[in-house]
C-alpha cells in the first residue's frame, strides 16, 4: 500500500456521516424503547424514514413510522425500520468497499442474488414476538423476566437444524442481555451493538432456509495470515489467503474454525482446542501452501472448512503471496445481511512506514493501527508491531475511519530482518520464554479434558 493509496481513503465518502447519523438517531430511540413515542424518537423515526425516501422501501417505512408513532406497533412496522436500518449500513459499507477498492485497485465479483429455499419458519415467529417486546420495552426497560421470555423461542430454534443461524444470535443475544439485566441501572448501554444484533436477528427471522456451499474446489490456497477473534466461552481464527484454481482467476477468501473454551484457557494454549484442523495448523505455523480436494467454497468468499479435504503443501511465504499474488485477486462480494462497515476486512500490504505517537506513517498520510487487538496466541505485541517496516494487516473501518489491525510483520531482530505472523503458534509456541512459562503453568486444556473424562466415567 502506498501514501497516495492511503490519501485516497482520507475523506469518507459522501453520504456516509448522513447515513450514520440517522442510523445512531434510531438506536437512540430504541434504548427508551417505543411504548410512548417522545419527540426526540418521533424525529429519529422520521429522520430514518428520510433517508431512504426514493428506494423501493419508502412506502413500507414511511407507513410504519406513522403507526409506531401512533402506538400501533406490530412485527411489520418493526421489520420494516429494521430492513431501513440495515439498507442505510448497507449503503455505507458498500460506498466504504468502493473506496478501498478503487484506492488498491482491486476487483470485486457481483453479488448474485438467490431466492429462499423455502417459506420462513412458523418456529420463527415466537422469535419475532419477542423482539417486538424488545423494541417495545427498549434497552432501559429490559429486566430478567423480558429475557427469560424467549428461552422457550431460543430452545425450539435450537432443535430445528435450518434455523440455527437465527438460533446461535438469539442465544448469544439473550444471555448478553440477561447478563446486564435490569438494564436501567447501567450507565452506559451498548445502542449500536444491540440494534445491530435486534436487527439482524428480525431480519433473520423472516428468511427461508438457505444453501450455504455454492460449488466445490479443488485448487491451492495461500494463506495470507490470520485474525484471532477471542471471548470468555469461545475462540475463532480466520485466515485470509488467496485460492489459486487452474482455469480461474485467483480470488481472495478466508477460512473460519471456531471451538468453545472456558475463560481459563487463554494464550497460546487456545490453539490447541483446533487440533483437529491439523493440516490447516501446521500450514499456519510452518508457511505452507494448501492444497485442496473438493473443498465447499460460499459465494461469500467462505471455504467450509475440511481438514480432510487438504494437505499441506510447500513452503510459501505469506509476504511474497502479498507482494505477487494478493493485488491481482478478485475480492468477492458480501452477502446482504453481511453488508455492515463492522465487516469490512481488506487484506493489504504496508512497506516502507514508520510509527510517530502511535499512528503509521506513510508518506504525508496516517492510519490508525489497532495495536489493541494484538492476540495473546502469538507473537505479535504492539513494541513488535511499532519497531516493524513492512505489514500484512487488514483494512478495516469504524466511526473514527480507517485503520489496520495487523496480522504480521518484518522487523529487525539483531541485523536480520524477521518475520512474525499470528499463526506462527498453531502447533506451540516458539518463542523459548512463553514455552517455558506454559509448561511451568501446566497444560490447562489437558487438565480440563482430564476432568471431563473423568465426570463422564463417573
């Protein structure tokens, strides 16, 4: 990436601020919730209705503001808002991708829209019940009994295979809200993240049964590095990489195993709960290619995952696949409920920087690192990160702008230029201190399976 690459993305494009300022009007009026209309939310209500007035939502949402602000509120005035909510984001990330895009001078495929494979679940109407009672109540007025509500709803989604994706958000949405409840003691309450997930939940809701695979490739795969996303109960890891198949174009993709854990697991001692991606981790922490059979490829870009189905290949530098192989790959295009500015993850290439105060420099330009999202699973630290010269990060973009949050770096380490990916512990960590201290500690995922073994024999 280089300085006028960077002065490209310096000024959000136009509409955006619009665009989030109505979306942030609505949020706000859904922590008070919708039971009486005050006129603060009657003009965030009204507000959103404005800024999609001319596309083909303008008579459905123009029609629910009236109701709710009536006090007629029903699951159609609120999927309405919500589909409103979603398009305005929608409008952002795309205006955001075509920038990045245009400043590297990357291409993107089409969205090919698909049709529902079915009708929407009658299982998911209790769900829309109950996020109408959200919205109703509003942040503020959620307490145990509203959350306890839907365990009936989550329990039945959870025992029907098609509605897990609408299941897995509700469940995880509920036990958020249940664990801030009563709600009205917090300080401050998290308005963007919950709209976002109570719209994404009722536009879920209304959504048929849908394929995920849309073809299978055979072909090889060139992992760029890796973005480890950690919670209390659960651990992911996605890979970037670009896909070489003969005949085809390269296309950029990415890869996603997850495993549940316990908040005592943390550290270099989450790779282990991947152990059975095994050619996946040894092409992580040795550089190889992967050469895969057959492979579930998305139209989002997404490989379902087989372990099976690869095998790890020769070595392949993950700069070098950046350098040649990464400007020429098609990025793909995001899903419609995946069009969302929290989304967006642009696999670039960073040389010739330096830090001042924090920030990158190249050039004249600046760029926020996300020095905060460094993983405790490998060797990357913010004292790394800053003493580097060269960067595979990804582009990403918040309501403060662009940034990068890094996946690896090139350093000088005694004369000699150095690589360190966040992959490079996948089979155990190779720096001799965190090595040492892990054994000393004792192996927790080992202890804890122990354990395990034993309840279950008992």
């Amino acid at each position: 990436m280089q300085a006028v690459q960077l002065a490209a993305l310096a000024d959000a494009p136009a509409g955006v601020v619009a665009a989030l300022d109505a979306v942030s009007g609505f949020d706000a009026a859904l922590v008070n919730g919708f039971a009486r209309v005050s006129e603060p939310q009657g003009a965030a209500l009204a507000a959103l209705a404005g800024a999609v007035a001319g596309s083909p939502l303008t008579e459905a949402v123009s029609a629910a503001v009236s109701k709710v602000s009536t006090g007629a509120i029903g699951t159609e005035e609120l999927t309405a808002l919500a589909a409103a909510r979603a398009a305005l984001l929608g409008s952002v990330h795309d205006a955001l991708v075509d920038q990045a895009d245009t400043a590297l001078g990357r291409k993107r495929s089409e969205w090919t829209a698909t049709s529902d494979a079915a009708a929407p679940s009658p299982l998911a109407a209790g769900s829309r019940a109950w996020l109408g009672e959200l919205a109703i109540a509003g942040w503020r007025g959620v307490d145990h009994d509203l959350v306890a509500a839907a365990d009936r709803t989550v329990e039945s989604l959870l025992a029907e295979p098609a509605l897990r994706r609408l299941a897995i958000l509700l469940d995880g949405f509920t036990a958020e809200l249940g664990g801030s409840a009563p709600i009205a003691t917090m300080d401050r309450v998290p308005a963007r993240r919950w709209a976002d997930l109570w719209t994404r939940a009722l536009l879920l809701s209304w959504r048929g049964t849908e394929s995920t695979a849309s073809e299978s490739i055979s072909g090889r795969l060139l992992p760029l590095g890796v973005d480890v996303h950690e919670h209390g109960t659960a651990v992911q890891v996605q890979v970037h990489g670009v896909l070489e198949v003969a005949g085809a174009p390269a296309r950029q993709v990415r890869v996603s195993v997850a495993a549940a854990k316990v908040d005592t697991i943390v550290g270099s001692a989450i790779w282990q709960l991947l152990g059975a991606h095994r050619q996946l981790l040894t092409a992580l922490a040795e550089h190889r290619t992967l050469e895969l059979t057959e492979m579930p490829l998305t139209a989002t870009g997404d490989l379902l995952w087989d372990d099976d189905r690869a095998k790890a290949g020769e070595a392949a530098d993950p700069f070098a696949t950046a350098t040649v192989q990464l400007p020429q790959a098609q990025a793909v295009a995001a899903a419609p409920l995946d069009r969302d500015p929290v989304h967006i993850a642009v696999p670039v290439l960073l040389e010739g920087y330096r830090f001042r105060d924090g920030v990158l420099e190249l050039g004249e330009q600046r760029i926020r690192v996300e020095l905060d999202a460094l993983p405790s699973a490998g060797p990357l630290t913010p004292a790394g990160v800053s003493g580097s010269s060269t960067m595979i990060g990804l582009l990403r973009w918040d309501a403060s702008g662009w940034s990068v949050r890094p996946l690896a770096v090139q350093r000088k380490v005694k004369t000699v230029l150095t690589a360190f990916h966040n992959g490079d512990w996948a089979l155990g960590p190779t720096d001799p201190k965190v090595a040492k201290a892990q054994a000393k500690s004792g192996d927790a995922v080992a202890v804890l399976r122990e354990r395990a073994g034993r309840l279950l024999r008992k």
